[in-house]
C-alpha cells in the first residue's frame, strides 16, 4: 500500500478499470483535500459513474485508491438506478439502512431534518415523490451514518431547473455546515463552474485536473468532449451573482 | 377426532403458510414470482430416482433441489442474466430428467401430492424447516429490501450481493420443498403466488405488505382445511387451499388501485 499524501482524503494513483478487453479508465492520477468539492465531468462513457463505482470499491480495479484513514463514504447514486415501485414508505427505505448500521431509531428523523426533508414524507411511498424529494431521500439515505465523504452521481437528472438549483444549493450546504468533501458527477458545468473547487475531467482523448478557472475553458473543453458544450465563458464574469 | 399426525400436519401446514407469505412477498419485489411454481420441478429427478430405488422421494427431491440451487446461483453469477431465465433452463432440463425417470403411475403423485398424517419426526423436520425461513427472511429483511431498491446502493451499504442472492435462493427452494410435501410439485408454488400478490394489492408499505401477504396465506390454509374437514372430505386439502386464495386474490380487485 503506498501512503497517501498526509492530508489528503483521497490519492488515486495509476487507477486502470476494465471490462474485458474494454479499458474504461487508464491511469488516472488524482488527489482530493478535505473539504473540496471535486466535480467529475466528462461525456458519455468516459467513466465517470464507472470511477465512483471504484472509488467505493464495488469493481476490480488495478492500481492504487488510498482513503485516509477514518474516512465513511456517503453514496447517492443515480436517482433512476434505483426501483422506485416497491412498495416502500420513505421510513422503511431509511429505516432499512438506519437497521444495518444499527443507529437509533431517531436518527433518521434527525437526518431527514437536516436535509429539509418533511416530517410528513417518511409516511410516503417512495413512488409517488416528485423528482427533487425523491433526490432528498437518497441524499438523507447517504447521510445516515454520518459520513464525511459524499459521493454523488448525477444528482438532478430528470429535475426542472429551479430543482437542480435546489439539490445543488443543499449539497453545498451541507458540504460547508458539516464539512464534507464532496465528489460530484454533473453534466452541468455551469453549475460545475459555480459550486465545484476542483474539476477532473475524464477524457481519453485530453484528461485534466485542476480548478474550474483553469479547466473549465473553450480550449480544454473542446478537447475534453468532441465538441464544445453549451457553455461560455461569461459564466466567468457574474457566476456569484446568479444564485445569489 | 383427529389423530395427532393430522393435527401435526395442520399445524405444520399453518406455519408453513406464514413462511411462503414471506417468502414470497420478496419473490414477487425479486420479480421472480413464477420461479416458485417451476423451481418445484428442479425436485422431480430427484423424486424419480427415490421412486426408482425406494428411498423416501421427499429426500431425494430435496436433494436434486439443492443442487439445482446452487447451479442456478452459478449460472446466473457467470452469465449475469436474470435469476428467473437461470431458473428456466434448470427447471426445464430437470423437468425432462424427472419426467423420464419417474415410473408413470408416480408421475401424478409426484406432480399434484397428497396431504398425509405426518409422523412426529417429519412433523418436527418440517418445523425446523419453516422456522428457519421465517428467521432467514427476519434477519435479512432490510438487506433484502436495499439490494432490491439498488443493488448498487446495497452494496455501498456493504451488503454482500452474491450472499444474499444464494441464502434468499436457498430459502424460496425450501419454501417450495416444505410445500412439496403436503401440496405436490404443481401446487407448492401456489402458496408463495397468491397471498403474496394479493397482499400486495392491499398494502402500499412494507410491513403491511408482509403482514397482508402471511394473513391471507394463513386464512386461506384454514379454511381450506376446514372446509376439506367438514364438506368435502374426499378431497385433498391441497387445491382447495389454492383456490380459495384465488378467491381472496379475485376480492382483493375490489380496492381501487391507487
């Protein structure tokens, strides 16, 4: 085992995953520091949901993925990866997880507080929730147990605007109060742009890391994805104003 | 008067009706609700070689069943196909095996059953057998549930898949076996089916949903048996068990679906 980087809470060094003779992921360097919000762009099939998956261990990989010691992992998948037709009030999804890591019952109404998730809605079935509730219940679910790592894919798929604003504004919250590091897949890169500290984009053709100022450019973008997203650089200039 | 290897055969059966409610609530959540009606048959090669060298076919059924089990875990871990599809190629292979293997005159007994007095030690191995499933399902009820909600999400919460898979696959073809016994290889699905969809359509949560599923399983073995015992005493308890839970299904479409 190599060491990590002493402050680090992640060190991935030479990460390669495959599936047969399919390489998704080539040696992929990368640190993250406590704290950050690493976002992970990059086009369809680039690996990005294939990373996280490593980065949690669900897949054989080769190469090194270092947490630092005492580091509990938070997961929120894709919100359409999940069966939302059983019938399941949102108290036995959370319960059922709350049971596993044999927390007290009231934690999970602390949880679901915490996440503005209403009272109310533990008594719903996971089916009929809108899009963005439905987002909440599973930021809530990766929030039991209390992790300082959140790992989120894809979180406003399938959400109006003001919703993905909403989710958005919440993981950043909660990353600031509770000081969680944050790795965050989006297709959003103007959101990417305003909230993310760190970007990777995963890329066979031109891989990069860095701040959002520096990769987030035409010039990179272009070579990142064939051609160049909807997105301008003039995000640049009032970015902190348009969520105010 | 009943004699007591018919009072251990009721009870058994009751007991029995609380585990395939079970059982097959998470069959039906599986989508793999059918396999109970056709993992049965994974049992007849076994159930015709009993026959063939007269040895207790319940024994041999249970053994082949085991295996076909565990084959189906393999193959579907190797292929990455649906379990229902693994179980499907076994079933119809053991099928074909079974059905040549079995004396004709055995067949029909081997495929429809008949309920017997059961004698204390098959009394006291069937107990075993149904607590064991209830206690399987008990303790791993919220596994279940996650890896059924996302499998991925599941096993980020470091439920073992692969394990899981095999002890919920283990206990459905011990549920079908118990069932077996008193109900033969067409029926035994039958109790795992039915209560479980009917109480499906009851219950929009979990916990009402298991509840439902066990009280029309358990109403419908009661009053089969009793109205075996008082009406139709010629007749194997069986098929009327299964088709008064059919009725209890047909009243359950009166609920408007939400």
């Amino acid at each position: 085992m190599t060491t990590a980087n002493e402050a680090s809470v992640l060190s991935v060094q030479r990460l390669t995953v495959s599936f047969g003779d399919r390489t998704v992921i080539a040696d992929l360097n990368f640190e993250v520091m406590p704290g950050q919000n690493l976002a992970i762009v990059g086009p369809n099939g680039a690996g990005k949901t294939v990373l996280l998956r490593a980065l949690l261990n669900l897949l054989p990989y080769e190469g090194v993925i270092q947490w630092a010691a005492g580091t509990r992992l938070g997961y929120v998948p894709q919100s359409i990866a999940a069966d939302r037709q059983l019938p399941l009030f949102v108290s036995d999804l959370l319960g059922a997880k709350a049971h596993l890591l044999k927390l007290p019952a009231e934690k999970v109404r602390e949880t679901a507080d915490i996440v503005g998730l209403a009272p109310d809605l533990l008594a719903t079935r996971i089916g009929v929730l809108s899009g963005g509730q439905f987002q909440k219940v599973l930021i809530t679910f990766a929030l039991l147990g209390d992790p300082n790592v959140l790992l989120v894919d894809e979180p406003t798929a399938s959400l109006d605007e003001l919703a993905q604003e909403h989710v958005y504004e919440l993981l950043e919250k909660l990353r600031l109060d509770r000081n969680l590091t944050v790795l965050l897949v989006s297709h959003d890169l103007s959101v990417v742009y305003q909230f993310a500290t760190k970007v990777l984009c995963l890329s066979k053709a031109s891989p990069c890391f860095g701040s959002p100022r520096e990769v987030l450019t035409p010039d990179t973008l272009a070579k990142v994805y064939s051609a160049v997203p909807k997105f301008y650089q003039h995000v640049h200039d009032h970015h902190s104003a348009d969520h105010a | 008067m009943h004699s007591p290897g018919e009072i251990y055969g009721i009870v058994l059966a009751l007991l029995f009706a609380v585990a395939a409610g079970l059982v097959g609530s998470f069959a039906l959540m599986k989508r793999m609700l059918l396999a109970s009606d056709v993992i049965s048959h994974v049992a007849l090669p076994g159930i015709g070689v009993a026959f063939l060298f007269g040895f207790n076919p319940l024994l041999g059924g249970a053994a082949t069943l085991f295996l076909g089990t565990l084959l189906i875990w393999q193959l579907q871990k190797k292929t990455g196909l649906a379990t229902e599809a693994m179980i499907g190629v076994v079933f119809a292979g053991s099928l074909a095996i079974g059905a040549a293997l079995t004396p004709q005159e055995d067949l029909v007994e081997a495929l429809f059953g008949r309920f017997q007095a059961l004698s204390l030690f098959a009394f006291l191995v069937g107990i075993v057998a149904v607590l064991l499933i209830i206690f399987v399902i008990y303790r791993f009820k919220e596994q279940l549930l996650l890896s059924l909600f996302s499998p991925e999400l599941a096993a980020a919460t470091s439920v073992r898949l692969n394990r899981l898979n095999l002890y919920f696959l283990l206990t459905f073809s011990l549920t079908v076996l118990v069932g077996l016994r008193f109900m033969g290889a067409l029926l035994a699905g039958a109790l795992v089916i039915i209560p479980a969809t009917t109480g499906r359509r009851l219950a929009s949560n979990v916990s009402h949903f298991l509840f439902a599923s066990c009280l029309v399983s358990v109403a419908a073995t009661s009053l089969g048996f009793l109205i075996t015992a008082v009406a139709l005493p010629r007749f194997s308890p069986g098929p009327i068990v299964v088709i008064i839970s059919t009725l209890f299904f047909a009243l359950s479409l009166l609920k408007k679906t939400r």
